[in-house]
C-alpha cells in the first residue's frame, strides 16, 4: 500500500482539483504505481513515462546529448529539463521527475555517490522544488526512500503555497 506521505499530498492535490503526472527513470515507475493505488487516483493521476534509458531522455523528452555529457543523464539539470517537459506528454497541474543512482556501474562519484537521488517538481509552471538527497540501503530501499520524499516534498509545496 502507499506510503503515508503519498496518501496525504493525494487527498491534497484531489482537494485542489490538481493533477499529476511523472517522469521516472531510477524509480522506474514506482511513483506512479503508488500514486495508482491512493483513493484519489482517478481524479488526480494521468500516468508517468519511464525514461530509465539515456536514449529516451534524448529522444523522447529532447534533452539535449551535450547536457548529458556535461552533467549525466542522473542530474538535477536533467531532472528539471524532465520536469519541465513533461507537460509536452500530460495536461498537468503537477510534473514530477526523478532520476538518480540506486546501484554502482553507473555515474557516481564521491560528490555524487550510489543512493544519489534528484527530485523536480513544478506545480503550475510557478512553483517548483528541486531536491537532492542520497539515501542508504539496497536499490529497492533507495527507491521507496525517493518515493517517499516525493511525497513529503509535495506535501510541504502544496501546504506552503496554498494552492
């Protein structure tokens, strides 16, 4: 079932006749699958691409491949650019993004270690969160972590500016 942070920014979003949508690529789609399963989720949820792959970063969303080669494809600069774009796919009030590293062989380093995670959210192109966390565990640990911060950051933008 949801994580408590989940349910409680879906009743907010429902109660502000807001809706959301995702780009995933290191949760692979978790965010969505939990955002399915709240009460609210036919009135708030229109669905989330999965851009795990570099090439559907580049293809799909037209994030440029020099971006990509500057900061890696698991970056708060990519993350804000899915952010930005993914209302091209969804009439959304809420776009969030996240990418980021849950197991090595990827892009890490030690200013961006494994369990590196980046978070974008833009609320009706006027309010925005960008958020970097790393976090401890396993991949699957990792990514329930990121699914709840989602959560709490929605939470906190949605109460802060009263939408």
């Amino acid at each position: 079932m949801a994580i408590n942070s989940i349910l409680e920014s879906s009743k907010l979003i429902a109660e502000n006749r807001l809706k959301i949508a995702f780009a995933e690529s290191a949760t692979a789609g978790w965010l969505a699958s939990e955002f399915s399963f709240v009460p609210e989720s036919g009135e708030i949820f229109l669905g989330g691409i999965v851009c795990y792959d570099v090439c559907v970063k580049e293809e799909l969303f037209g994030i440029p491949k020099k971006t990509i080669d500057r900061y890696t494809a698991e970056s708060a600069e990519v993350t804000q650019l899915l952010a930005e774009r993914l209302p091209k796919f969804f009439n959304s009030d809420i776009s969030v993004a996240v990418t980021g590293l849950t197991s090595p062989g990827g892009s890490e380093t030690p200013e961006k270690p494994v369990g590196t995670m980046f978070i974008h959210i833009n609320v009706q192109d006027k309010k925005y969160v960008s958020h970097r966390e790393v976090f401890t565990g396993s991949p699957k640990e990792i990514i329930n972590q990121a699914v709840a911060k989602v959560g709490v950051l929605l939470l906190e933008l949605l109460k802060t500016h009263h939408l």
